[in-house]
C-alpha cells in the first residue's frame, strides 16, 4: 500500500444527499420515486448510456481514476514487459485513431483468409475450435470450471452457443421490436461484411446465411429459465459416447484442436443444442459455414478496428438494441479493453493507490454480523426441519469471503502487448487467458482464484465454490461509506452482502451443498415448502408491467429477488443490533430505520430508456432498478414499520399475500 487516502468524488458524500428524494411523492405510492426522484429529475441519461443509475455514475468516476493511473504509466515509460508498460502499450493503442483508421480491416485479413481456405469439414472443426479461443464461440462454447458434482475438480464444459444476438427469443419471436431486431442485425452483418472488403452480393449471402445458421441454433436452445435450473445444465459423459450419440462430428479431433487431446469424459451443459449444432454443420454447405466463422471473427473484433467497424456495430447493439444515442468517448472504451485484458495488472494499480486497507476490516466485520443474523434467521424459520437447518448452517459457516483483491496476483509475464495492431493484441490477450484455462483442465480447483477484478462495481457468490466475493470496486459510496453510519452501510453494502449470501440458498444456489457439489441435502418436504414460498415471489414480479403490456418474468428472475428479499431481511436484523438503530436517533430528519430503506434506494437510483428495459426484460436475470426497490419492498414488514404504511397506499400488501423465505 503506498497512498491509503481515498479520493473524494461526486457521490462520495458520507452523509445522505437529501435531494436524491421526491418527497412530492408518498413513500407508499412509489417508494423508489420518494427515495430517488431527485437524483432521476438531476441525472438525465446521458447520450451514450441506455441506462444510467448510481451504479454507472461510481463506474464511470472509477474509470476516471484508472485513466489518470494510465496516463502517470505512458508518461512515465516503463521496462519493456513490465505489467506497467503493457498496461500503457494498450490503452495508447486503443487511442490511436489514425493507425485504426489508417488499418481498416487490415488486422483481421488473414483470419479471414484463413477461413476461406477451409476445404472440408474437418477444416471448419479446426477453424471453430481455434476462433473459440479469441472470439465469441462458433456453433457451442467449450469451457473448463469445475465439476457440478465433483467441486473440486476441473473438467471440460461444453454449451450452448453461437448466436449474435445472444437470446433465443430474438430470432423467434413475431412480435414488431424482434423483426424489426432482425432486420437491422441483418444489415449490421451487410454492412460489416462490406467493410470487411465483400462486394454487395458476396455481402448478402454472407449475412443471410449467417441469420440463417444462428436461427436455426436458436430454435435449438433451451430457454434462459431452464438454464437457470442445474440439474437441467449437467450431463456428465464419456466422449466415446459422445461419438456415437452426436455424429457425424469428429469429436476427437476437435478436442484436440481445442487443446483437450486425449480427453475421455466432459459435462454436455445442454445436450440438444450441441447435438443441433453438429446436425447443422453436417447439413450446410462449406460455403454458408464459412460465412458464419467469418461472422463470428469480424462481429468480435469491429469494437478494435477503425470507425466504420465500430460506428455499425454501435448502431446495431448500442442505438438499435439498447437505444443508446451516441457512441461512448474513445478512452472510456479503451480502459474497458485494458480491463477486460489485464485485469488484475490494472487491479494491482488501482487498489494500491485507491483502496485503503481499513475498508477490509471494516468490511469483514460486517459480513460477520451478517452472517451472524442470517443464522439466527434460520433458527427461527417456521418452514425448515431442524435436519436442513443444521445442513444451512454447516453451509453458511464454511463461505468463503473475498474482499477487496487476491491475495495473489496474476502474472501475466507471458502476455505479450506489442505496437502491431489493437486487436492483434486483443487476440493475444484471450489467447493467454484461453491457456491459463486449458491449464487448469484436470487439475483441482485452486480456490483463492477471484472471478472478477478488483475494480469492477459489482460482487458475487459462486455455487460451486461456496465463496462470496466483494472486490474493491464496490466497496465505495453508494454502496459503502467508510466514514458513514451504520443505518448507510447496512441498508447499502449489508444488504448486498446479505444478497451474496441468500444466493447460496435461492433456488438455484441451494441445489449446492457446503462442498460446492449439485446433492439434495434437502428433505422433499422442505424442498416442497420452499418451491411454494418462492411462488410467491414469482406470481407477484409476473404481475408487474414493466412497460406497456410487457411483463417482468417472475420465474427468470427468482434467484434475484429471493436475493434481494433476503439481503434486505437479514441485514436489517444485523443493523437492529448496533447501537444506532437502538438509540434511534433522527438524522436529516429520518429515523435509522428510514436511513437503512433510503439507503438501500439509492443504490438503484436511475434513468432507463424503452428499448433497454425490453432488452434488460430479456437478458437480465436481475430485476430492473424500479422494482428492486418498489417489488423488494412490500415483501418487508419492517418497511411498513419504518415509513407507517397502511391499506391504502398503492404499495400494500397484506400480510398474508408477502413472500417469506429467508
Ligand atoms: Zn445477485
């Protein structure tokens, strides 16, 4: 640690900021409009953001910081192959409008070429396997990460995958947004394809069959509830089985191009969708598949080439899709890629200069009364045998908790970061990631790794795993308040700790024991009372129009609210222990049990635009902004309590109707 001193910034503030609210409007008619209405009414979106809420104003100030770390490196100049030089090389090279645009499609040509040499099936195996190592995955993905029902293990994946548009729904639904989604991602791929250097008819057919290879996959896969489901996404089996269930296919030959030779079982994440895949390479023309990999290279690498790449791919995902208006600036898009790249060597920088060591324990101490309170909760369930609440218990007391950054870092001694081109560099980069993961094939798991960089604003738990994880990032206002009350903290961090720590007892999260393995531990009648508690959560947020006749999906985005719902339980039942909440002493006017809701509130302030909600309601397994605060909410008694909600407000529940779980 060299500089502890945290930066102030814009939402920094340690006390609460009043004029985040809209107290024209009650708290029982729309709690997120009374707690956050004045930060919308100040914080209109901006141009190049489709949603814009607290959580991207802290991201955007944590990419300012990193810039002015960026730019003391490239002042500086550094050893050639130090982590401070590669760093520097990249994000310069991504600034470099002239090379880019000087490049064109230069830097992608001979993949390109590559692809068009392809003479027979065996050559597009060979061709998919290595694109999967730098681009988005060709017809299914291929992973390594541990066994469902062997946690400690390591083992090959492979899943469903392949299509631009990223949800089966896009390519078949009828309704006016989804054809029209099509039309428009057909002429993205024309106009790529031109830029690529196709003629207009060459460009065509390209694009045409390229939609027509991702919908047939479409229609294959299973939908994003069933992937939510474990036991749905795990079928272990041997590769000679493979062989003979999923052919013609060489699946040999693939696993050795993939780096996995000799590999003799995997887990098949979704069994008809890859059995799909290998049926449509079987039936298409060379012709038709080499359009599709070439697709699958250039869609990938137009964010890293000159502006007539990025300005078409931004039309498509950022204004069409999302209903962006303008492209984000240059530098913001430049740190994201040096993020994405070199995460943890910007990780190493970031939390040297801006994450002071006092937080950690400040935060360790909080997920101990956390974890403390969600004990005694599950004590008092009137729901669970006393069988499964001494298994949740064994479970709760063996998380692992990660906070901050690794204990160790990543080397990235073999990455090489060079002047050719920006998505050369780009294609290192993933290649290098792509061996570390080959690397671990067959190995145990090394548990003190860390799945997100210690800059993202953002946390999580993993089922296989058993761990919760806050990286650096996040622990920052509106989220965490070093010098801040306890009524801030807990109604903002505790409650996200909390969240972590009910996903390993959602629906999905509670298929997993203690060890991280899939295994009922669970008596049938609990299992039974549970399903029926989380009913409750999924009627209700299916209930909710999200815009005009559109519905939020209840059942996609259960894990979620049981998340929120029992982050909010728990950390309030933490905070009714300190001293605050039990000297209740009004600050700004508000009770420390009002703080702790507002709190809360604030962390999902925001602005979304029409097609991003239709967009989010399709992708995002989370809960839009609004309704983690006005859906959480009328499932809280102590919410009612704590601003005297009664029948007549818009927001009441009775009680028999509010969800209880956790
Ligand atoms: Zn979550």
């Amino acid at each position: 640690m060299t500089n502890c001193t945290r930066q102030k910034t814009t939402v920094a503030t340690e006390t609460f900021d009043l004029s985040s609210l809209d107290t024209t409007v009650a708290p029982g008619t729309s709690f997120y409009r009374y707690a956050t209405g004045g930060w919308q009414d100040a914080n209109p979106i901006p141009d190049e953001y489709a949603r814009y809420g607290s959580f991207d104003q802290l991201r955007e100030e944590n990419q300012e910081q990193i810039q002015q770390l960026i730019q003391t490196l490239v002042e500086a100049g550094h050893r050639q192959g130090s982590n401070a030089q590669k760093v520097g090389t990249l994000y310069s090279i991504g600034m470099d409008s002239v090379k880019l645009n000087r490049e064109g499609a230069e830097p992608i040509h001979s993949l390109l070429e590559t692809i068009t040499q392809a003479s027979d099936k065996n050559d597009i195996i060979r061709l998919m396997a290595e694109i999967s190592r730098y681009a988005s995955n060709p017809f299914f993905g291929f992973r390594v990460g541990p066994d469902n029902k062997n946690s400690t293990m390591n083992i090959a994946h492979i899943y469903q995958s392949g299509i631009g548009m990223g949800d089966r729904d896009y390519y078949l639904l009828q309704d006016d947004h989804s054809k029209e989604l099509r039309k428009q991602y057909m002429t993205l791929m024309e106009t790529q394809f031109g830029n690529a250097g196709y003629s207009g008819e060459d460009a065509l057919r390209a694009a045409a069959n390229t939609l027509r290879i991702e919908t047939a996959l479409a229609e294959a896969h299973i939908t994003r509830e069933m992937r939510r489901v474990p036991e749905l996404n795990y079928h272990k089996m041997a590769v000679a089985d493979l062989s003979s269930a999923m052919a013609p296919f060489d699946w040999e030959y693939y696993f050795e191009e993939v780096g996995a030779k000799g590999l003799d079982s995997l887990n098949v994440s979704q069994v008809e969708p890859v059995n799909a895949a290998v049926k449509i390479i079987a039936a298409e023309s060379i012709e038709a598949l080499q359009d599709y990999l070439s697709w699958k290279v250039i869609d990938s690498a137009a964010a890293y080439l000159s502006d007539d790449f990025v300005d078409a791919n931004f039309d498509f995902y950022g204004r069409a899709m999302s209903g962006s208006k303008e492209l984000r600036p240059r530098w913001r898009r430049s740190i994201d890629a040096v993020n994405s790249a070199m995460g943890e060597a910007v990780g190493q920088l970031y939390v040297e200069k801006y994450f002071p060591p006092e937080a950690k324990e400040r935060m360790l101490q909080l997920v101990d009364n956390l974890a403390e309170a969600l004990g005694e909760r599950i004590d008092q369930l009137e729901w669970m045998s006393d069988e499964t609440k001494e298994k949740a218990h064994e479970k709760l007391g063996t998380f692992i908790v990660k906070v901050g950054y690794p204990d160790k870092w990543k080397d990235y001694t073999p990455l090489d970061i060079k002047e050719d081109s920006y998505w050369q560099n780009r294609v290192r980069a993933a290649e290098f990631a792509y061996a570390e993961m080959i690397d671990e094939l067959g190995k145990p798991v090394d548990r003190s790794k860390w799945y997100m960089s210690p800059q993202t604003v953002n946390a999580y738990y993993s089922p296989s795993s058993n761990e919760i994880c806050f990286p650096a990032g996040i622990l920052q206002p509106p989220f965490f308040y070093m010098n801040g009350d306890d009524a801030l903290n807990y109604g903002g961090i505790g409650v996200v700790i909390g969240h972590e720590m009910t996903h390993g007892f959602d629906d999905q999260g509670r298929k997993f024991d203690k060890e991280g393995n899939l295994a009922d531990w669970w008596t049938e009648e609990d299992a039974r009372r549970f399903d029926e508690r989380a009913r409750v959560l999924v009627d209700f947020f299916d209930n909710i129009a999200v815009l005009d006749t559109v519905h939020a999906n209840g059942t996609f985005t259960l894990g979620e609210n049981i998340a929120d719902h029992g982050g909010l339980q728990v950390s309030y039942q933490a905070f009714q222990k300190t001293e605050q909440a039990q000297q209740a002493v009004s600050l700004n006017g508000f009770t420390p049990n009002q703080r702790f809701f507002l709190s809360y509130a604030s962390l999902w302030a925001g602005n979304v635009r029409d097609a991003e909600i239709l967009r989010l309601t399709r992708v995002d397994s989370h809960s839009l902004g609004r309704w983690r605060v006005d859906g959480a909410l009328p499932h809280i008694s102590a919410w009612y309590e704590a601003f005297d909600i009664q029948p007549e407000d818009p927001m009441y529940l009775p009680e028999e109707e509010r969800a209880s779980i956790w």
